[in-house]
C-alpha cells in the first residue's frame, strides 16, 4: 500500500457537545451547495457501527464515496472508513467542551492506497478541501442554530 498524508482540521462551534454532535449528523448540511449531489444513507440504521453511506461529490473532482460507520460514542467521537478512486480514508472525529465555551470538533483523516485517477497533490488537495467544508459546514449550522435560540 502507498500511504498518503495524515490530514487533520479543527473547528470551534458555539454549541454544546450535543448539539455539534447532533450538526455533525445533519447530512442535509453538505448538500445544495455545488459540492456534493447526494449523502445517502444506502444500508443499516443511519448512524449506527456497520450502517453504510454513499457521497457523490462533484467539487474539487468528481468522485463517489463509499463509508462505513467503523465506530460511534454520543456525543464524543465518530469513525468511520471511506474509499473512493483506490484509496480508503480513516477518518476519525471527536467532540470536546471547549473551555472559552462551545465545543471543539477536531477530525482525522489517514489515507492509504494509491489512485489511478489522480495525482497524490490533487488527491491530497481534494480530501483537505472535502475535511475543511464537512466542518466549516458544523460551524455554519451551529451559527444559525445559535443565533436561532437568542
């Protein structure tokens, strides 16, 4: 196996740990934006350890992934393992109090394989963009939640 960069993004959100937890889970968020067509879940319980997820991604590069939920602690950590175009991501995120307040989401991505399809710059590129907007889209739903409730 060729193994690839480890990838990591951190995000403060202005909410309890529940509530980023529960925004995390929200798949509605990375949709109708140009970047992902679809987040489906395809079997098991959404959510639930072996339940069976399919991204199709149509920005930075078009691409389908497959993901299965490896691991799931409410309301601290998710992991789950993704393969698209050769390559099988481990990604791993975690929910913590933040001691200003809100929550601190950190998420981990470890890749090995080798793509035929694309570049190991542009294949690293493209999963740094796909880590940075899963969590900037939290912060963006945990604003509007926020701003919701005052």
């Amino acid at each position: 196996m060729f193994a690839l960069p480890h990838i990591e993004y951190s995000v403060t959100v202005p909410v309890p740990v529940e509530v980023a937890f529960r925004a995390f889970q929200n798949l509605e968020r990375l949709l109708h934006r140009g970047i992902y067509d679809e987040a489906v879940w395809t079997e098991g319980a959404p959510w639930q350890v072996g339940s069976r997820l399919r991204y199709v991604i149509v920005k930075p590069v078009q691409t389908t992934v497959s993901a299965v939920v490896a691991s799931i602690s409410p309301p601290r950590a998710i992991s789950m393992l993704n393969h698209a175009m050769g390559v099988t991501a481990e990604q791993n995120v975690s929910f913590s109090p933040d001691i200003r307040g809100g929550t601190n989401i950190r998420m981990t991505m470890d890749m090995v394989g080798k793509s035929s399809e694309l570049s190991e710059t542009t294949l690293r590129e493209a999963i740094t963009f796909v880590t940075h907007d899963a969590l900037d889209t939290v912060i963006a739903l945990c604003r509007r939640r926020s701003s919701a409730a005052s």
